[in-house]
C-alpha cells in the first residue's frame, strides 16, 4: 500500500467513523462502531501498519494524518458516550417521575379508639370540676390493692376478685391490679388533705370473656379527702357528672350496696338513655348501672396515716367499657378490643 492509497483510506474512515458514532443509538451499537473504525481489523488499523514500508517523507505525512483521524474519532466517541449516557438518565428519572398534575391521594385519616374518646370525656368532666388525673402501675402488690383498701387476707370480698398474682422470685403479694383504687392509697401516701384526683387505667381480673366482661378493662376511680365532706357532696358530684356525660335531662339513683373500702357504699344509676326511664328490653326498670360509690372507710383514712376525726372522703369508680357500650350502642364488649377497622372508623374522634 502507498502513500496515497493509505492517505485515501484514512480520509475514508474518517468519514464513515464519524457518521457511525452519530448513528449509534446505544452504548452497543457505540461499541460496535468503535470496532469498525479503530479495531484491529479495521481498514484504519491497516492504513496504520503500512506505514512500516512507506519512505521516510511519505512516513511522517501520512503517520500525522492517521494521528488526527484517530483523535477526531476518539474524541468524538467520547463526546457520543456521555450523551448516550445522560439520556439513559433521563429516560430513568422519566419513568420514576410523579405526575403531581393530578389530585394526590391523601392518606386514610385516623380516628381515636372509642375507649380513649370516653375515658378523655370522662376525664375532662371531673378536671373541669378542679379534680386532677393520677397515675400508678399496672403491677401491685397486695398491700395497695387489698389491704391498704379494707380488704384483709382472709376478707370475702377477695374472692369476688379473681386476681391475677404474678411469679416473682421471693416475692408472693405481686399482682396485676385488679382495680384503680391503688392509684388512690399512693397518690395519700405521697399528699396531706384536701386530695381531688380521678386515676383512670387498665385492670386485669380473672374473667370469662361474654358480651359484658373482659378480663383486660378499662376503669376511672375518683378520689375526695377534705375537712366536712358528705354523702350530699358525693352525691352532688356524681350527679353533675352523669348530665355533662350522658345529657341534662339525665337522672340518678343511689342504691344502698357494699364495698369493703367506702362506708356507706352505693350502687349509682342512671335514667335509661334509650326509653328515658319508662323501662324497655334494655333496661328492664327504667335504670342502668353506671358505677359504685361511697364515703371512703375510716380504716383506709387511718391506712395512709390520715386522721378520720378530722377528715372525711368519697370515692367513686365506673368502667370505661361500659360506659362506652350505651354511649355508642355497643352490644358488645368484645368489639372494642377486636381492632376490626369497620367497626372502629364508625368513631368520631380524629388523631
């Protein structure tokens, strides 16, 4: 091959390179023009290795000559290669893209349980009578639960309890609580007179699940210590709460019952909310249970160190569970611990 058979050649590929790497549409097809035009079996490569036989003055024109094609074509696959490059990203980031042109979907709003709705209504009624909310553990020991409350070893109303006692190691008196009434013997132990506070919380007991009991439940005890306190403000007290909770026309009875830790104790009703006290399937005598109540027992004043002479209490308690039930018309406890969505994005009250 001569000078100017390689010269002709180098100018060809040249021309045909640049017009392939233009034409690649991908990184293959890039790669495959690169091949064509610079490999070694490629006519450039050819026109290369001639110079080898070439006179000395033809050597360096047409060596120069083969040394610009090849820069021109490298050059210009590099520049194709990094466009290639930024439209694979392109095409990417395209099919990733959001189209916020149209209405978002909003997430499922959410609502509070129905038991948290009661227990914050409940609550809210006795804080806006100057009551404050106490708190306590769910783990107890016999002292706080029992005895502190009235309720010594051998007392009967034990075994209306059915307690859950824990295993713990050297210890014996260790339970989950069976009421909120403990909340009430520390909250004592901690303060002189005058005492307002409602505990509400979780109790366990060793029951049955059925329509109306649960073995886990929901409770809200008050508590009144001062100087002068009666049954009349006691009475006074609940009565106002049953009007902010269940509606003004409600009314209340007290009916004579016993509580080892109140004395007197009282059962408290409430006029029917569905036949307003006329009597119905639901009722039967025109009243509901609401809650038990009662003058706190000297013996528990005397537990906490207060003197019974001086001062006087009442205590109160109801189930949130089952104030909710005819609150929301519930005719079952168990729904409320199911987390059937269902049933419970029927409520109201918005997180």
């Amino acid at each position: 091959m001569d000078a100017q058979e390689a010269t002709h050649i180098l100018e060809e590929e040249r021309t045909r390179g640049l017009a392939m790497i233009a034409e690649a549409r991908d990184a293959d097809a890039l790669r495959a023009a690169e091949v064509a035009v610079l490999g070694r079996k490629s006519r450039y490569a050819d026109a290369q290795r001639s110079l080898a036989t070439l006179p000395p003055e033809d050597r360096k024109t047409v060596g120069k000559l083969a040394n610009e094609v090849r820069s021109a074509l490298e050059s210009e696959l590099e520049r194709r290669r990094e466009e290639l490059s930024r439209a694979d990203e392109e095409r990417l980031l395209e099919a990733d893209a959001v189209d916020v042109t149209l209405p978002g979907r909003r997430p499922r709003t959410g609502s509070l349980h129905p038991l948290t709705i009661v227990e914050q209504r409940i609550v809210d009624i006795f804080t806006r009578m100057g009551y404050r909310v106490a708190e306590g553990p769910e783990v107890e020991t016999d002292w706080y639960n029992f005895q502190a409350l009235n309720i010594p070893p051998d007392h009967p109303a034990r075994t209306m309890k059915d307690s859950l006692f824990l295993e713990v190691a050297g210890r014996s008196d260790v339970l989950l609580r069976t009421e909120t009434s403990a909340i009430q013997i520390r909250t004592m132990e901690k303060q002189q007179p005058p005492v307002y506070v409602v505990a509400p919380g979780r109790v366990f007991r060793r029951e049955s699940a059925d329509a109306t009991h649960s073995s886990v439940f929901h409770q809200v005890e008050g508590l009144a210590v001062d100087e002068g306190l009666s049954f009349a403000h006691l009475k006074g007290t609940l009565e106002a709460f049953a009007k902010a909770m269940f509606g003004p026309e409600q009314r209340i009875r007290l009916v004579p019952s016993y509580f080892p830790f109140v004395e007197p104790g009282a059962q408290v009703d409430v006029s029917c909310f569905i036949c307003g006290g006329a009597g119905c399937r639901v009722c039967g005598n025109g009243w509901i249970e609401i809650l038990g109540a009662g003058m706190v027992h000297p013996a528990v004043l005397e537990n906490v160190g207060y003197d019974p002479e001086r001062y006087t209490g009442f205590a109160f308690g109801l189930g949130i569970d089952r104030t909710a039930m005819p609150v929301y018309g519930i005719t079952d406890i168990r729904l409320l611990y199911e987390s059937d969505v269902r049933f419970l994005e029927q409520f109201g009250g918005v997180a």
